[in-house]
C-alpha cells in the first residue's frame, strides 16, 4: 500500500494563476481531506468529503474547490491564486480504528505551494 | 469552538532524558485524541490514539494518557533518542468525527 499520495510535491505559481492539487488513497478509505498549514496557524480544515459524491466545506474554504472523483481521488483546485494561498497542503484520509469504536486520520507528504 | 493548545512550544533535552508533552483541550466531549509526528518538511505520522474510555495507550517508548475531565493529555517518552527530534502535534475530533482540531505542535530537539 502506498497510503495517501500527493502530486505535485512543489509548486510555484503566479498571482491569478490556477491549478489542482491531487490526492489519491489506496487503503479504501470512505472519508478524506484537505488540510492546509501555516507557521503560527497549525493545521486547518479546507474542505472534506465524508464518502464518494459529498463534499463539505471546513474551516477556512475560501478561495479553493474541490472535487471527489472517485472513492480513490479527491482534488482541491485554486481557481485564481493569491499569495495568502501560499502554505503546505496535506491530503488525508480516514479508517475505522483497529478497535472499530473510534476513527484514525491518515496523511499525506503534502504539497508546498508558494504564490508569487 | 474546540480548541487545543500544545505547551511547550519547543524543548531542546539531552538524549537519554525521560520527557513529557502536554495538550490541552477545551470541549471535553471527545471520542479521541490522536498523536502525530511531523519531521521537518514532511507529513504527519500517526503515532498513537487513545479512546475516549481509555486513560492510557502506549506504543514502544511512547505513553499517552487522557484526562478528559481536566481537558488534558500527555505524550511521555522515554530514554529520548535523537531520532525522537521532531514536531509532536496533538488532535482531537468534533462531534461528528469529520473534523480534526489540532494544536499548534511542540518542537522537540534532541542533542547527542
């Protein structure tokens, strides 16, 4: 299993500019999200889909959309890029706990992504 | 609003020494608390989950403990090595368990 995998690892794009950030799971899992951190911030929800063809908004959507393609994928798109945008963007998903009475969040590498 | 603080920030110790971090939480009505490692530039690692009805789990050289009631919950390790160097980051679900609030991380060294 490679777990959750991320793509790109890196990215710099221009003020106004678009693009996806993809994520993939193998471990099929229902849920996943996108999580973006920030120095002095922590770890902040974006947006997440609790099964194939759901998505919900977390703590700080604006600006991002995403798409769950299949139970596998879940994409997060900036439509126009600000430099606000510039942060790491984590991808993960969720399990049943071994115990089956709770749930375990897993993540990815994560995507650098700075807005000039 | 939940919300989960990590104290200390950062912690540098010499290897060998036994150390504690703490978290805390505001809204005790959790199912659980997970522990994570981040490594410089990389993703976080789940390191250990304890229940809601447990007070501890441990893993190797790792304990957590939960103390829902005072709004707490420790990582203890012990015999710290270097390769424990790393940010250590606590979170807890919502009600609905689609949302992990997580602290702001303790950044452990560890010297030679």
């Amino acid at each position: 299993n490679a777990g959750v995998t991320q793509t790109p690892k890196f990215q710099v794009l221009k003020t106004g500019q678009s693009m996806t950030l993809q994520c993939a799971q193998d471990m099929n899992h229902n849920s996943m999200y996108w999580y973006r951190q920030d120095p002095g911030m922590g770890l902040r929800l974006i947006y997440y889909s609790a099964s194939e063809g759901t998505t919900d908004k977390g703590e700080v959507p604006n600006g991002y959309n995403v798409s769950r393609l299949n139970k596998r994928e879940f994409s997060l798109r900036l439509e126009s890029a600000a430099p606000s945008q510039t942060s790491v963007y984590f991808c993960a998903s969720r399990t049943k706990h071994r115990t089956e009475s709770s749930y375990e969040q897993y993540f990815g590498p994560g995507t650098r992504l700075t807005v000039t | 609003k939940q919300e989960v603080t990590q104290i200390p920030a950062a912690l540098s110790v010499p290897e060998g020494e036994n150390l504690v971090l703490n978290c805390s939480f505001t809204d005790s009505a959790i199912y659980n608390l997970q522990w994570f490692r981040q490594d410089p530039g990389k993703g976080l690692t789940s390191l250990l989950l304890i229940q809601s009805s447990q007070r501890e789990q441990t893993s190797g050289r790792l304990n957590a403990s939960l103390d829902k009631s005072s709004g707490r919950s420790t990582l203890y390790i012990a015999a710290s090595q270097p390769g424990d160097s790393a940010t250590y980051l606590c979170a807890v679900p919502n009600n609905a368990g689609n949302m992990l609030t997580f602290g702001g991380g303790t950044r452990l060294m560890v010297k030679p």
